[in-house]
C-alpha cells in the first residue's frame, strides 16, 4: 500500500497547483436554471484509480457547482459522480473511502464527513464509450491520458524500423520508433474525444491533464524520459550483463507512455471538431520524487524506484515476476543513489492541461 501512496501523494500535490484551472473549466458550464428536481448534475473523473485524491477533485467541483447556484438564487441539484478506471482497478478500495451520504445538500456542504452525492463505479478504457449519449455534465481526468492503450505493435515487432531494440522506453528512440508512439497517442486520444463528444451534454465542459512536453522532438521526452529512460533503462541492462534476463526478454517490454507536446494534442482536438479549447497551456508540475531531505543520497535513489515502481510496478511483475523485478528495482535505487544531485536538478514533470467545452 505504501508505494501506491506514493504516487498518490505526487499527484495530489500537482492536482492542487492546477484546482484554480479546475474552478475555471467548472465556470463554463452552462447550468440549467432552475435545476431540474428529476435530473441530477452527472460529473465523471476518467482513470480515478483507488484513492483519496479523486474523492477530494469530486468535493471541489460539487461545491464550486453548489456555490455557482446558490450565487444565482437556486438550491442546488443533485448529484452523481461516476468513478470510471480499467476494471483492474481496486475498487473495493476505493468504495471503502466513500463517506455516507448525508441526508440533505445543506449537511454535506457544512460537514466534511458527509458527501453530497450518489456514486458509482464504470469500469472500462476510457477511449471506448462509457455513459449513455448526452448524459454527462463533467468530465474530469488528471494524470491518465499519457497512458496508451497499448505498445505501438512496430515498436515490438524486429522485422519493423520502428522496432526499439535495446531500449524499454521512446526516450532517445529512433525517428521511426518516436513515430509510431506519437501516432498511437494521437490515435488513443481521437478515440476519447470521440467517445466524450457522443456522452458529454451540449451544455458541458471537460478538464484534462495529461504528462506533456516542451521539446518538439518526441524522442525528448522530458522528465518521463529521465525517469524511464536513463537509470530504469540502465537497470533493464544490468539484468542483460549480469546473465538473469535475455536482451530479447528486455526489448520485449516498451512503457507505454507518451507525452505529447502542445501541438500534437491541439492538433487531435480541433481536427476532432466537437470542442471548443478554452483553455490549452503547458504547466510546470514538479518533480516525482517525493523526498524529506534531497540532500540524502540514499533516500533520493529510493524516491526514484519507489516513483519507478508505482507507475510501472504492475507491467514489470508481469513481464519478468516478481523476484526479477525486485532486483530490477534494487538497482534502480542504487543508480538513483549514485545520481541524486542530479536527479534532484533535472528530473521535472511538466503537464498539458486542457479545458474544452461543446462546440
């Protein structure tokens, strides 16, 4: 459990940099005055994963909607959140974190040991169909979409030129291998808008963040490309010396990860034509690495497996098992240990963040 906090943590602190752009998207919503006593506002966050931070986003934009009626004189709606992820996600976990429902709008709003809204869980990918058509006012989705649906086929295949022999990630890849990446994203996320244009209401907004990059060379691909692509890189390689993996073993296994740059995402969405951008930037998220003392080498290099770990722990199980990826992971901390002043400098995150509202 505690490597997945982790990550959580990571997200949260990120998540809270970005709740003014969130604010923002929510005043766009054009909300039906009076509300509707039949039909509740729907608001879903797309890859919640199982923890507290998509419990918390649901808070902020169900009282900053609440807030936004009671501006205009109207008692609040009721609402339904949808909490949507692969259905390999925890949701048991999850559903355990949900408080009761409190028993009228104004409790919830005055209590934080209430929520103030009915929920439920839609597994499934989010780049296929998951709501019925116009039924959603709010899509929330933070952190997720830099994940592809899958390993573009060419950078697996030998007989391919896009084939990314030697390495586990597109960072300092061939053109080819840089290629094929940026077209299954652009493919993936056609595939989503197209998916959000169908479900979302005429009326409705969507809030976006995804890791982006400010290179305009794909094979750069940012502190992504630190964190998988040098030291986690170089420990795939120590497996392959010291005997305990094949290099084919290695060059079977691709992150499938990518983070576009400003260009390649605004291009999917308008040549999607369903939404209008409000708002499109790239914003500095920080580092991964969550450490108390960055001067500690020791802790550094274990914030570098541990941030490593839980974003593909689960991929690397089940490529190798879990003794190999134990050792695999053993020696990512080493290397980190051995880098952590430079870690520390270089490693930043830095993120696209989208609103988009109906065309």
């Amino acid at each position: 459990m505690r490597k997945s906090l982790i990550i959580f943590d990571m997200q949260a602190i990120h998540a809270q940099s970005m709740l003014h752009l969130l604010r923002e998207t929510l005043d766009n919503i054009q909300l039906m005055e009076p509300p509707s006593e039949t039909i509740p506002f729907a608001l879903a966050d797309l890859g919640c994963s199982c923890g507290n931070n998509t419990l918390y986003i649901v808070d902020v934009i169900i009282k900053h909607i609440s807030k936004r009626y009671e501006a205009s004189g109207y008692e609040p709606p009721e609402f339904s959140a949808f909490f949507s992820d692969l259905p390999s996600n925890d949701f048991n976990t999850l559903f355990q974190l949900l408080p009761p429902i409190g028993s009228s709008m104004e409790e919830c709003l005055a209590s934080d040991t209430h929520r103030s809204y009915f929920a439920a869980g839609v597994p499934g990918s989010f780049y296929r169909r998951l709501f019925p058509t116009r039924s959603i006012d709010f899509f929330h989705s933070a952190f997720s979409l830099h994940w592809l649906s899958q390993v573009p086929e060419s950078a697996l295949d030998k007989r391919s030129m896009a084939y990314n022999k030697g390495k586990v990630y597109i960072h300092g890849a061939n053109e080819h291998t840089a290629n094929a990446y940026k077209k299954q994203f652009q493919t993936d996320l056609a595939a989503f808008l197209g998916a959000r244009s169908k479900e979302m209401k005429r009326c409705g907004s969507m809030f976006l963040v995804c890791l982006g990059r400010t290179s305009a060379d794909p094979t750069d691909q940012g502190g992504p490309g630190i964190l998988f692509g040098t030291h986690f890189q170089d420990a795939w390689n120590d497996l392959v010396q010291e005997g305990l993996i094949t290099g084919e073993k290695r060059d079977s296994f691709n992150i499938p990860v990518y983070a576009s740059s400003l260009q390649e995402f605004k291009e999917v969405v308008e040549a999607n034509g369903s939404f209008v951008i409000n708002k499109l930037e790239v914003f500095k998220g920080g580092s991964p690495l969550v450490v108390k003392q960055p001067d500690d080498a020791a802790e550094v290099g274990q914030a570098l497996a541990n941030s490593c770990r839980s974003v593909a722990g689960v991929l690397v199980d089940a490529h190798i098992g879990d003794q190999l990826s134990e050792e695999l992971f053993k020696r990512v901390e080493r290397r980190g240990s051995c880098y952590a002043k430079e870690l520390i400098e270089q490693l930043q995150f830095f993120h696209i963040v989208a609103s988009l509202s109906f065309a």
